[in-house]
C-alpha cells in the first residue's frame, strides 16, 4: 500500500513539474498569452532566429545629405598684413628706425554652389578683405574664386569659379519653415570638411542681434561652429533653407543657438550682385533708434515710432529738414514700429521715390516729402 502511494505522489509531481516547465516555455514564447483582453500591447521581444529578416525601423536622412551635400564647398581666404617688428632689448634706448614684417592670415568657411555658371554664396565676413580666396568642392577639385559682389549689410558676399559640371542646391522656401522643422548644417567647421550636424528650427524672424544691419535671421540649435559660415541649412528633403551666419558664443555659457540667413533674403541678394554686382537700396541718410513702450506712454503716442538718433550730412533727409531727435511716426501713412523696421522699409524702396513722413518735434507734429537716395556702398 505504501509503495502505491509512493510511486503515485512520484506521477503527481512529476507531471506537475512538467507541466510548469511547458507553460514557461509557452509564456517565453507568446507572452501576450497572459494579458487581459483590455490590456494595451507592449513590445513584443521575439528571439532571434537564425537566417530570419530582421525589420529594423530606423529615421535617416541620408537621402537629404546626398542631395545637399554635394553643392557645400570649402572656402579659403588668404590676406597680407604688414605688422611692426617688437623693438629689441638695444632698440629701446636711443632712437631706430622701425622694422616691419608681412605675413599671411588665412581664414576658413564655407559656401554653397547656386548655379550651373559658377555663382557661389557665402558669408561676407568669410572673405571680408580677402587678397585671395580659393575654393575646394566637395568632390576633391579646386578653383581659385573671384568675388562678383559683396553686401554687409545682409553679410552675404558672392563668389564665382569656372569649372565644369558643378553641383548645385536647390533651392527650398524658408518662409514655409516652422518651429521644429528638422534641419541639417552642412559645412567646413574647424577644417572638417563635408561636416552634417543635426537639429531643428529653433524660432524665425531673429532680428536686432546685432550681427548686420538688415537681419531676418532663423535660429536653430543644429550645431554652428568656426568654418560652418557661409555654408547651407537644409531641410529634411536637402533643399536649401539658408546661409549659416553665425552663433552665439559659447564662452557666455551659451550652447545650441545658431542664426542662418534665409533662403529667400538670399535669393533677393543674388539676382542683385549677379545683375548689377552690388545690391541697390533705398536710402534716406537716418541713424534711428527704438523708442520703448514706456516712453511711447509719456510722449501719449498711440505706437512708439523711432527717434532720429543722428543724420549724415547732406543726406535726403537733411536737406529735407529732419534733425536729431525728431519722433518719427510713419512712412507713407503706414506706422513704423522700429529702428530695424524703418530701415529695412525704407531698403526696399527704389532709389528715385518721394516718401512722406509724419513725426513729432518738441511735441508738435510736423510733415516732410524727399526724395530716396541709393544707399552708398563701402569701398
């Protein structure tokens, strides 16, 4: 009797630890057999087989570098400066004659190819007086470059080299960016050549930074760094989007904050360099300076204009009348609500066109016509 209920206690156990060890190996392998039919699906881990496909989902934008890319070249300006020898230990007692010395300053950038003729963008600080400047494209092969134009004022330059079969951008629509629209910066930072950084539009329309006169800058956290100038800011289909300008220094403890020059402010400055080779500008001859909001209430103004900080001599708006400190209210009927946009509106007149402007002097209104001038362009 005791050696039946052994041997049947012995079945029992076994058969209980046989049927753990199959309902773990049923569980390992479908674990959504244990969920309740309300339960959300979670990942599925499934153990690899040998020689089974393998479904990787993955984000890549190699298609938009391979369209980019290859139109980013390597810019190289060389200029001389002649500098004054330190005087020698002899020297400082008695009178010598000075010595000087030449040497060569090379500064690096990038730029982006616009046209099958040879037409390249890049930043005007890049070759900014340059006495030579050479091009590397993103292919091997190298040019020397000629500047066609230049314009500070938007700190864009264009260069131009002649060599066959030349890849070039196209060209995308920066006033249909938004904030958190991928971006890539492709350029020649520090010497790495071909160099892809990755991020998104931060904000647009940055103005008042103080890196140029007319600025309308896209602000983006894709890293921007010493070389990258000039070079392109592309979407995630490679189109171009804009020019990398410039960065907000790293030693205030500021990281992740790059401003680029839209493509269609670029757009504009081309066709002007490569028609007239400058850019021709409305110009009336005003320093104008913000008037804040407060002082806006103390003066009882209904918008704040801008103040006439300074004039130039026998600028239109000199020989018109206007002195410093006049309160500048409108051009034209249209209310001015900054220095950036007065002097931005007043750009895009035609040299040629009389414009009425109302403003307030010692409180009292006052009314002028003139006559716009085309802005003067440095040496």
């Amino acid at each position: 009797m005791l050696n039946r209920l052994s041997r049947g206690l012995i079945f029992v156990a076994g058969s209980v630890v046989g049927g753990l060890a199959l309902a773990f190996l049923v569980v390992a392998a479908r674990p959504d057999l244990i969920r309740g039919h309300g339960a959300p699906a979670g990942p599925v881990v499934v153990p690899a087989v040998a020689d089974a496909p393998v479904a990787v989902s993955t984000v890549s934008y190699a298609a938009a570098v391979q369209r980019g890319a290859p139109s980013v070249v390597n810019v190289y300006a060389a200029r001389t400066v002649t500098e004054r020898v330190a005087p020698s230990l002899g020297e400082l007692f008695g009178d010598y004659m000075p010595r000087y010395r030449q040497r060569i300053e090379r500064s690096l950038g990038s730029g982006v190819i616009v046209d099958e003729q040879g037409h390249i963008v890049t930043n005007h600080h890049v070759i900014a007086n340059a006495d030579s400047i050479r091009v590397q494209l993103a292919d091997g092969r190298e040019a020397d470059a000629k500047i066609v134009g230049r314009d500070p004022d938007t700190d864009l330059a264009v260069l131009k080299i002649s060599l066959p079969a030349l890849p070039v951008a196209t060209f995308g629509r920066s006033d249909q960016l938004h904030v958190g629209d991928v971006v890539l910066a492709i350029g020649n930072p520090v010497g790495l050549s071909q160099t892809v950084t990755h991020g998104i539009v931060s904000a647009t329309s940055r103005q008042q930074l103080g890196i140029a006169p007319l600025e309308d800058f896209i602000q983006t956290d894709a890293p921007i760094n010493f070389g990258n100038s000039g070079g392109a800011l592309v979407d995630a289909t490679g189109a171009l989007v804009g020019i990398n300008t410039a960065i907000i220094g790293k030693n205030i403890g500021v990281d992740g904050i790059g401003f680029a020059i839209p493509v269609n402010m670029v757009r504009g400055v081309l066709s002007e360099i490569v028609s007239h080779g400058r850019v021709v500008r409305g110009w009336i001859g005003i320093l104008p300076e913000d008037v804040a909001d407060e002082q806006a209430q103390m003066l009882g103004l209904p918008q704040a204009g801008v103040y006439v900080n300074n004039l130039y001599i026998n600028s239109p708006a000199q020989q018109a009348g206007l002195r410093p400190g006049d309160l500048l209210l409108s051009i034209d009927g249209t209310p001015l609500h900054s220095a950036l946009d007065t002097l931005g509106r007043i750009a895009a007149l035609k040299p040629g066109t009389t414009i009425q402007l109302r403003g307030q002097r010692g409180g009292r209104p006052f009314e002028v016509r003139l006559q716009v001038a085309e802005r003067p362009h440095p040496p």
